[in-house]
C-alpha cells in the first residue's frame, strides 16, 4: 500500500486528540507516538505516551520533524514512520505549523505521501471547552490529590482538599495557556494556508459529536482517493508502450 501520513493540526480544544482516538477505533489508522527529552511523569508510559529519551539519544535519531518547547524537545521518528507504515495502517499525528511543514518537506525525500488536516474551532466552543478542562483537573486535583497541609472546607465535599499552591500553579498553567491561544495559536490556521503547496489540505471549521461521522469519512475518503490517485500513476509508468 502506498506510505501515506495524515497530519492534524489546530488550536487548542478544537479535538485533535478526540479526533485521533476515532481514527484509530476505524482500525484504519495507527497513532505515531512521538519521541522527548522531556522527563516522565506520573501516568505516562514509555511508548504509549512518549518514546522518552535522552538528549543525547534524541540527537541521534533520524527525525521527520522536531520541535522544543519548554526546554524539551519532542519529535516523529522516521523509525517510528516506517513501523506504523509497516502494521498497514496510516500513521496519524497531531502537529503544529511548523512540525506541519517539516513533515511534508521531508516526506516528499521519502516519496511518502501526505495529507494534512485543520481542525478549527469556534471561539465560544473553545471557550467552553477550555473552562470545561479548567473545571475537570481543578476537581481532580481537590479530590485525588489530597495534601495533609491543605485547608479543609467541609461546605465543599468536592473541593475539601484545597491547596493554595496547588491552585495558584494550575492556574498559572492556565493563563499561560490563555495566552497562548489568543496569541501564538490564532494564527496557526493562516499559517496553515500559506502552506498549501505542500500535498492535500482538508480544513474542518468545528468538530463536534454532531458532525464527527462526516469528518471522519471525509479523511478516510482523501485517504482513500489519494491511495488510487498513487496506485494508478505507477500503473501507467509500469506500461510499456
């Protein structure tokens, strides 16, 4: 079968993950677990998560593309690539711009093909979704991570593990996230159009339960008429006049 990679890119809370999951549940498609220099932390698991490496392993790693964000630096192997290749699926990883571009650059010196997915999002929807997440580690963090110093508020079941410190840090996470959306991430969808010379591009305004069926058919059919596009052009260069 043809190597063909399916990248999506978009702002935060537009359901890239969501999207990834269902892809994946089609048993069409294979997620690409990206490689860091990034410490572990509670809950991930080495090659579930992350490939967690060294920075000194990571520089010895042929990347398809690589980004640093925080000091670490994270990136898709070309092994990593080629294995999904190998399972028969279509590898499916969620980049920004910039690791957008770099992939379909280095794909065409593989003779990969690739196919490149926005997912925007409307700015009341990700409002939503943004403080829905806020919503869901602040109850996570009161009620599973109790600390013996934390102040005890019995008014409030839910939080009755309250740390101030705990708060103020989730917070911060938060803000800092704010702004990068209103920022660094709104242009990412102009960004995303000036790079149209690269392969196919697909741009799906929301994803949402009410219309995930049709986004995902959609790929699947890009994927689809990409792979007889592929197949009937070398079939001709097969034939001998």
């Amino acid at each position: 079968m043809s190597n063909i990679i399916v990248t999506l890119t978009g702002p935060s809370c537009s359901g890239k993950t969501t999207l990834t999951q269902q892809l994946v549940a089609t048993t069409k498609f294979t997620e690409v677990i990206s490689t860091t220099t990034r410490p572990k932390r509670e809950g991930d698991v080495n090659g579930v998560s992350y490939h967690f490496v060294s920075s000194d392993e990571f520089e010895d790693i042929e990347m398809l593309e690589s980004i640093e964000y925080n000091g670490n630096r994270y990136g898709g192997s070309i092994a990593e690539f080629e294995e999904k290749f190998d399972s028969g699926k279509i590898p499916v990883i969620v980049v920004e711009p910039h690791g957008m571009e770099q992939i379909n650059k280095n794909a065409v010196t593989k003779g990969w093909t690739v196919i490149n997915v926005f997912i925007d999002c409307p700015m009341k929807l990700q409002a939503e979704r943004f403080l829905k997440r806020f919503a869901a580690e602040y109850v996570n963090l009161c009620e599973f991570q109790p600390n013996p110093t934390a102040v005890i508020n019995p008014q409030y079941p839910p939080f009755n593990r309250f740390d101030p410190d705990d708060f103020n840090s989730l917070m911060t996470e938060y803000i800092n996230r704010m702004v990068t959306i209103q920022t660094v991430e709104s242009e990412w969808l102009e960004s995303f159009n000036k790079l149209r010379k690269y392969s196919d591009f697909i741009i799906i305004e929301e994803f949402t339960k009410d219309n995930e069926r049709s986004v995902i058919n959609r790929i699947k059919y890009s994927v689809v008429s990409k792979i007889l596009y592929i197949d009937v052009n070398y079939a001709c260069n097969d034939i001998v006049y």
